[in-house]
C-alpha cells in the first residue's frame, strides 16, 4: 500500500488574515460530512481549507476536497484517541498559543484593533474566546502526533537508501548557495544620552503621578511602534519580554503603574491592564536615549579589531562570537552559523541573502571575513557585523555529497509520514467511521470507507 502523506491542517480563523476577510462574505449552510470517534468535521471545515487554497492563487477542485477531508479526519482521529489516552492541554497553553497569534496578527496590523474588529466582526477579547474550543483541539492533536512520531529517527544507510529510490530525472535542482556565520556587535550608550533619556523619562512619571492620561502620553512620548495604540502591548505570556521588563510587569496589579525600569531597549514604565493566569496585559512608555555618530564609530572599530584577530588566527570565529558576539542575537547559540528561516537549514540561496551582505561576500572566498557591516532593524537599532563565508555551491543536483543533511531530513520526514499513516490503520478498524455519501468517489479514503460501511460492532470507540 502506498504510504500517504497527511497534512494536518490548521483550521482556526488567524492561519490566513485574507480567508478571514473571505469568510465573512461567505454563507455556508453547514452540515456534518464526517465523524471519527467522538470528533465530529463539518462542511465549513471543509470550505475553510478551501477558501485558504484559493487565497494562496490555487485552484481547488473534487481531488483537493478530498484530500482536505482526508487530512481532517486525521486530526480527527488524533483528538480522539488523545481524549481517549488522557493527554493533557491546560488553559495556560491555550491562551499562550492562542495570545502569540493574536498578536502576530496584530502586529501585522500595525496593532490597530479597529481593523482587526473590521476584518474579523469581532473584538481581540469576542475572537479569542470563539477560537480556544478549536485551539485546545489543535493542541491535543499536536501532542499525540508526538508521541507517535517525534522519536523516528533514520540511520545513514537509510538515507542511502531513500535517496537511491528517487528516479534519477526526479532529483531537485538546487541553486547557487551559501553558509555563512557573523558576529552581531550593537553600540553601547554614551554616559551623556543615557542621562538625557533619564531626564526625559523623569519628567513622563512626574506628568503621571499629576494625573495626566497614560495613554496619550505614550502617544506623545515613547519611542516604539506601540506609541500609536498608546503603548498598548496587548496579551503576552512569560518569556515575551526582556528579563528585567518581565519581572516587574509581572508583579504589578491590576492598573498599577511601575517605577522607570531600564532593559537594553531604553527606559520604560510599565501598566499592568489585565492578568489572565500565565498571561499580562499591559502598555509602556518608552524613551530610547540616542545612539551618537561617535558610538557608532567606535562599535566599528572594536568588530574590525576581532575581525583581525581571527585573520591573524589568535581566534577562531567561533571563540570570537562566544567572546564579542552579543547573546540576544540567534545566531550566538550556533556559534555565529546563520539558519534560514525558510529552510531550517543553513544554506542560503544567493537571491534570499540581503543584498547588502550578499555584495560583501560575493568576491570573497571560502572562510574569508567581510568588513563591518552596519545594519538597521525595522525598530531602528543599529548594529554592526562581520559575515564569514563557511561555504559556497554551485547550481547542482541533489547529491548524497554536496546535501547529506537536506537528503536526511526528507528520509525523516517520509519515515514519520509511514509511521503516522501505519498509525491511522492500525485504529481505523477499533474506530466509529461514518462519512458523507457525498465523498463517496474519494479514492484516497477508500481504506477508511471500507471500514465503516459496516456497522460498528462491539467494542470499537
């Protein structure tokens, strides 16, 4: 039989900002079409998938239909036999996972609430609730598909093999790439801008304490992206924030103001709104003291000086990024090797490389260093950096010696696919079945149809 290959789906309203939009604008009479166990999947499942397919510019018809009720009664089944097996999601893991999105989608809004009740007819607070039934299922479904595949791991003669088994005009073509590692230096603060932002902080919690509004003077003074919702941070949980911001928002009360606390972003005082368990709700005020040209300078020439001591082999990079490098960065933990984000991998193609490192590496060769870099975030904080190149391939195709860990990676994958669809055979017989007549013609669930055109005899769930 061959193995198939089940994408569990998302199906909460904030997978996809637009099928949001399309969902309003849409009536769908609803009825059940499928039911696995205890877990029952309906039309507007169904039509959500196909809504998000078609936002993304594909064209679904009968085929992907199929496939999408296929891979909700996976995840069907996963709930079911994790209710069954007692797994267990707390509240505070629903609301984490369900505050990170909700400010993801925020974010992506600029933090402006109006559009979010625009686009989704509801508040922040009305969606969070409709959504935490259908997160607590997600969650479960995640958590005993981990304890069904997490472990499998591969040996290299099964990559060997895996890789054998892919006909030869069938291998991808991967393009020009690089690996490359940096060390991340930020400019530390003069005495002089540190006292000035002091001052000007100061004066903000004395207008406070006077009785002005908290809100517009965030509007008026703090220096973030939050300004324009008047500080307003939304819901977060432990972990969010920098260290020193956590452990005083986190000890206010209700609608209590903080003292100036200072993190490596500037100054701030902080108002705790709500307490939800392991989650806050709060606005700060944020005064940034400036980054002078002479700061920056002297960040310059101190990463040009460790760029010299690797060269001159007094260090090697990696010494030099546990030495120099600064901890916030996500390379630090890997000894300055950059992952992509799109891959999970270290190789980069060139055109996904930022321009302004891709024309300071492009002339150099294997292991050589660029000069400082200066870099600037989308929240303005500057940085300097200097970029190995660890390695460098030409246009080619798959092989087991240029991509042993890309090659690997897919022999993990299609082994915990078969171990996941062994899974659902093995408890499709001891499982109550009924699907739609509707889908009848579904060839990809002929397996799970011959089961429960009988009727379910004793014993099964």
């Amino acid at each position: 039989m061959n193995k198939l290959k089940y994408i569990l789906p998302v199906t909460i309203f904030f997978c996809l900002v637009a099928a949001g939009v399309e969902a309003q604008d849409t009536i769908i009479l609803d009825k059940i079409v499928a039911k696995v166990g205890g877990e029952v999947i309906f039309h507007s499942d169904v039509e959500e998938q196909m809504a998000m397919m078609r936002e993304r510019r594909a064209t679904p018809g009968p085929k992907e239909q199929c496939t999408i009720l296929e891979s909700l009664m996976a995840q069907a089944m996963l709930v079911h036999y994790a209710k069954i097996d007692s797994v267990i999601v707390t509240d505070d893991e629903v609301d984490a996972e369900i505050d990170g999105r909700m400010n993801q989608i925020l974010a992506y809004m600029n933090n402006d609430r109006k559009l979010f009740q625009e686009v989704y007819g509801q508040t922040v607070s009305e969606m969070r609730e409709q959504v935490k039934e259908d997160m607590t299922r997600k969650l479960l479904g995640d958590k005993m598909q981990g304890e069904i595949m997490n472990k499998v791991e591969v040996t290299p003669s099964e990559v060997v093999d895996f890789f054998g088994k892919i006909p030869k005009d069938s291998l991808p073509y991967f393009n020009a790439e690089v690996e490359l590692a940096e060390i991340v230096m930020f400019p530390e603060i003069n005495e002089e801008e540190r006292n000035k932002a002091l001052e000007k902080i100061t004066r903000v919690k004395l207008a406070l304490v006077q009785g002005e509004d908290f809100a517009e003077l965030a509007r008026k003074y703090s220096e973030d992206g939050s300004a324009r919702e008047g500080g307003d941070l939304g819901w977060t949980t432990r972990g969010s924030f920098v260290p020193e911001f956590e452990a005083t928002a986190f000890q206010l009360e209700i609608n209590q103001t903080s003292e100036i606390t200072e993190t490596e972003f500037g100054y701030h005082i902080i108002q705790l709104l709500e307490r939800r368990g392991n989650s806050i709700h709060t606005r700060h005020i944020l005064v940034r003291p400036k980054i002078t040209d002479a700061d920056l300078a002297l960040t310059r020439n101190k990463l040009d000086s460790v760029k010299n001591l690797i060269v001159w082999d007094s260090i090697s990079f990696a010494d030099g990024v546990r030495k120099f490098g600064d901890k916030r960065v996500q390379s630090f933990s890997n000894n300055g090797r950059l992952i992509n984000p799109k891959s999970n991998n270290t190789f980069f193609e060139t055109a996904d490389v930022d321009s302004e490192i891709f024309f300071s590496i492009d002339t150099l060769d294997l292991w050589e260093i660029t000069p400082p870099i200066e870099y600037r975030n989308p929240q303005g904080d500057y940085s300097y950096k200097i970029v190995q190149l660890q390695g460098r391939t030409s246009p080619h195709q798959a092989s087991l010696k240029q991509d042993y860990s890309r090659i690997q990676d897919a022999a993990r994958e299609s082994k915990r696919n078969e171990v996941f669809s062994d899974w659902v055979d093995d408890h499709i017989p001891n499982t109550y079945i009924m699907i739609d007549p509707q889908y009848r013609d579904c060839t990809n669930i002929e397996r799970w149809q011959a089961k429960w055109m009988a009727t379910p005899g004793p014993g099964k769930t």
